[in-house]
C-alpha cells in the first residue's frame, strides 16, 4: 500500500492483502511475486495462504477519504486508488472475509476513485456483495488484464456484460505487458451505439527478464489509433522497464488519457 505510486494512471495503491496465483501469460516474471519473494517469505500459488496487512494499514483509506476535500483543492480532482497491485480481489485463495471486508472499505469511501484491476473477471458476479448487482457504487470501476487475442475474446465480452447488467461506470484493459497485436474494433464501440470499453493502458515488456517476451511498438500503435477512431481514452504507460530505454516512448505515442470519470 501507498500514498503516492510511480504508476501513472493512479495517485495511490492499496493491498489489503500479499499474494496471488498465476493464470495467465501477463503473469510471466510477476514483479509482485518478485517483491514478495524479496522479503523472504512467498504467498504466491494454489494453496499457499496469502498475507493479510495489518488492520491501520487496512483502514488506511478512511484517512484518504476524510482528507478528500483537501486532495481535490490540490489536483482538482479526487484520489484514484488501484487495488490490488500485490494480488487480485477476485482471487479464489483469498478468505471471503478479507475480501467482504475490502469491499466495504471501498464502498464506504466514495470520495476515492476506485481501480479494480483482475485477471478474474469471470469471478466477479460470484464474488461482489449482493446489493452491487442492483446499484453499484459509481465510484469504483473494473480494469481486466488482458495480454493476447485469446484473453481479449474470453474476457472482454464478459466484462461489457458485467458493465451493462451491473451498471459498473467505467471499465478498461490493462494491456501490458503487451504479447501479441489486439484487435479492440469489437468492443470500441462509440457510446450513442452500445457499451463499449471505456479505456486502454498500453505497457511493453516489463521486470527483470524483460529481453524473454515479445514485443513491437506496433501494437501500441494500432491500439491508439482504434481508441482514437471511437473516443476512447488510451494511456501509453512504459516501452519498457528495468533498462535504459524505459523513458524512451515514440513522441507520437506519448499520449496519457483517462476516461471522464477519472478525469
């Protein structure tokens, strides 16, 4: 958890709890499993217990919400929060408690624009509280990560459900580190038309072993321009990281935007 992050998108991050399971090819060479590991213990895989953070660090997002109207007469705008950077709400090894008691957290602290970034979408409709079927808080919105072709026609078309049936205000892609070229076309669809994505965060290979993944510039490319016909936000977030070139974005990538209800 904290206060100020050098993630772009966001001004804080919160992680109720440490640990995950990977599921997919974004979680190659997981830099929050890496970080785990640095402190000598690991909460990573099925069936491994995850580590819950203290309770004043839990609760720390109360004091962010009492100190809402002094954020926004700063930046003019209120807090964005990512949850969870160090694990995954949606995650099936998590205790139902831990992630009931997030919930209500996050709920009750409206002042704070909450990111809910997963690679289980699906567990979604499973796993919120009840009263978020009818009227979610519009204060919160879904990220999905989302790295190839494949992982874009599972999940994509579930998240848009999700979006239109629950009411979720906005929803986007975390595309990063980016595996292969996407085709976004399908679910760009301008907002007079349907419900369509609301934003895309573009990333290239990242931690340690960056040189094992694919990569090409293109495909940030495409993404910009498909975001760009529709009106969708598109946020260009890192080429790479951990080497010399990772502040080296291409000028005509170097674009950062949010969708209207982060804004």
């Amino acid at each position: 958890m904290a206060a100020k992050t050098g993630i772009p998108w966001t001004d804080s991050t919160h992680n109720p709890w440490w640990g995950c399971s990977k599921v997919g090819p974004a979680c190659d060479h997981c830099y929050a499993e890496g970080v785990d590991r640095r402190t000598g213990e690991n909460h990573w895989g099925v069936g491994v217990p995850r580590r819950r953070i203290s309770e004043a660090a839990r609760n720390e997002p109360y004091r962010w919400q009492r100190n809402a109207d002094k954020f926004l007469a700063e930046h003019g705008r209120d807090r964005r929060v990512f949850t969870l950077s160090m694990g995954d709400l949606f995650d099936n090894e998590v205790d139902p408690q831990w992630r009931a008691d997030h919930m209500g957290v996050m709920e009750a602290t409206e002042r704070l624009k909450w990111q809910i970034c997963t690679k289980r979408i699906s567990n979604l409709p499973k796993m919120i509280f009840p009263s978020w079927e009818v009227r979610w808080p519009q204060h919160i919105g879904v990220l999905i990560t989302v790295v190839t072709q494949a992982e874009a026609d599972r999940d994509v078309p579930r998240l848009l459900d999700y979006k239109e049936r629950f009411g979720i205000p906005w929803v986007g892609i975390s595309y990063e580190p980016a595996q292969e070229t996407i085709n976004w076309q399908p679910w760009l669809r301008p907002r007079f038309v349907g419900t369509g994505l609301d934003w895309i965060i573009f990333g290239g290979k990242s931690g340690p072993r960056w040189n094992d993944r694919p990569f090409d510039i293109e495909w940030g490319r495409k993404t910009r321009d498909q975001c760009a016909a529709t009106g969708v936000a598109f946020f260009m977030k890192q080429v790479a990281a951990f080497r010399p070139t990772k502040d080296m974005i291409p000028a005509d990538l170097m674009i950062r935007q949010l969708p209207q209800a982060l804004s």
